[in-house]
C-alpha cells in the first residue's frame, strides 16, 4: 500500500466516523458520552490524510527519487475499507 | 479496566483486587519466563521506519499514519472473528459449559480469547454470564487483555509467527493458572 492510498484509506475512515459522528448514526456503536471522542478522531483522521498527501508533494519535490527504499505498510490495512452495513 | 470490573461487580468488589493480583502475577511471571527462556532468534524484531532528515511535523503525521494502518488492520480482522463467534455460537452450550467447574474455566478462558473484548468492557460482558463460577469469570478478565486473536495477530504481525506462535499459548495456560491461583484463594 503506497502513501497516496494510505492518504486515501485514513480520509476515508476519518470521513466515515466524522459522518457518524454528526449524525445518530454512532449510537449504533458506541455510547452517546463518546461523541466528543468520536469527533475529535475523525478530524485528526482527516488530519493525518492530508499531511501525508502534503509531505508525500513536499518530499517529491525536494528529494526527488534519490530516496532508496519505499516504507510500505502491510496489506491487512486495506482491511479499513471493508464496507459495514450501517 | 479496573474502575469498569467495579462497576460491572458492584456486589462483588473482590473481584477488581483479584483481577489486579492474577493479571500482575501473571505479567510478572511470563516477563521471567521469557528472561529466562527466551531467544532473541524467535523475535524478529520490527522494521522501524526511519524518521531522519524529517522535520518535527513530518515525522509526527508518518508515525501517526504508521501505527493507524498497522493497529486498524488487524482490529477489523478482529471484529469479524468476534462477530462471526458470536452469530454462530448458540447460547445452549454456554450453559452446559457452566455446569463443571474445570470445563467453566476453560470455556470462559477460550472464549475470551475467541471474543477478543476490549478490556475496559469485558467485565460487563462477563458479569452478566452469572451461571459461571467467580473464579472461571477471573479467568476471563485476566486471559483477555493478555492474549486474544487480535493481540496473536498483532504479535504474528509485529514479531513474527515464530515468537506468537511461542510467547500465546504460553501466556495463555499461564494466565489460566494464575486466576485459578488468585481466585481459590481470594473468591
């Protein structure tokens, strides 16, 4: 799994828990206290997605492919993106 | 974890010194064990990815991106073996379970291991399971934080399966043996 999909996968689930979150949908999951909790993840999900998108640009361009090896993350991650039945 | 066990157990409060005892009697002992015993060729030890020439931002988001696609991964994989036991499991054997105190641990032992409950929330999963002895429900809420199928996949995941397969199994019989221990004598 490259940067940009991590980027994508943590935009996706930071978008999903916000959505959630926003809506009743979270009292499916958890309890009506952990809303604040549940808001905060979300947004430092979404966070995460574009600092990476960010640094991932930033990196690029001063680096250029000199750098040797790519840090790739393990394919249990594409896990996140399974859909649950809401 | 313990405020919860006292919550859970509100007629029981010898429930939360005892899971303290065996949970650290047991941690203490596989840290021994493993002093002792262990070989550093059965841990591979985890590719750390390399934060130099980062600046403070940069390598705070990579490790925050880091461990978000390493632990969720294996936490779905977690939740899909808990939902599938507990939509598959029918509630009959449970009871028959119950019925024989050395069967009643080891059932409430697997099936923590099986469930893979978060550890703040086992005890009210466990407290309402009230035909299990004191004792088999201890050894629940002190196998289940240890060693579960989302800790193996993780463990397999971050050390390799030669350490897992090695270090869970080890934990577990321990884990069962210090509740059993901790419960003759404090429940």
């Amino acid at each position: 799994m490259n940067r940009q999909a991590q980027a994508a996968v943590l935009f996706l689930v930071g978008a999903a828990v916000l959505h959630a979150g926003l809506t009743d949908l979270y009292l499916r999951y958890v309890k009506a206290g952990l809303r604040p909790l549940l808001l905060a993840a979300g947004v430092v999900l979404i966070m995460a997605a574009v600092a990476t998108v960010w640094y991932e640009r930033r990196g690029r361009g001063e680096a250029g492919d000199g750098h040797g090896h790519v840090h790739r993350e393990p394919r249990v991650a594409w896990l996140l993106v399974l859909p649950s039945s809401p | 974890m313990l405020t919860a066990t006292a919550v859970a157990f509100p007629r029981n409060p010898e429930m939360v010194l005892a899971r303290f005892v065996a949970s650290l009697l047991v941690a203490c002992v596989m840290g021994w064990l493993w002093q002792r015993l262990g070989r550093a060729d059965w841990m591979r030890p985890p590719a750390r990815p390399s934060h130099e020439g980062l600046g403070k931002g940069a390598a705070f988001w990579d490790s925050v991106r880091h461990d978000v696609m390493h632990a969720g991964g294996f936490l779905v994989i977690g939740a899909m073996a808990a939902a599938t036991l507990k939509a598959v499991v029918p509630a009959t054997w449970l009871h028959a379970a119950a019925a024989n105190p050395v069967v009643a641990i080891l059932a409430l032992a697997v099936l923590a291991v099986l469930l893979s409950i978060c550890s703040e929330a086992d005890a009210f999963v466990v407290s309402s399971l009230t035909q299990f002895s004191l004792t088999a429900r201890l050894a629940f809420l002190v196998v289940g934080p240890m060693i579960d199928l989302k800790l193996f996949a993780m463990q397999a995941g971050t050390f390799g399966r030669g350490f897992a397969l090695r270090f869970a199994p080890a934990t577990f019989a321990l884990a069962i043996l210090g509740s059993v221990l901790v419960g003759t004598v404090l429940l």
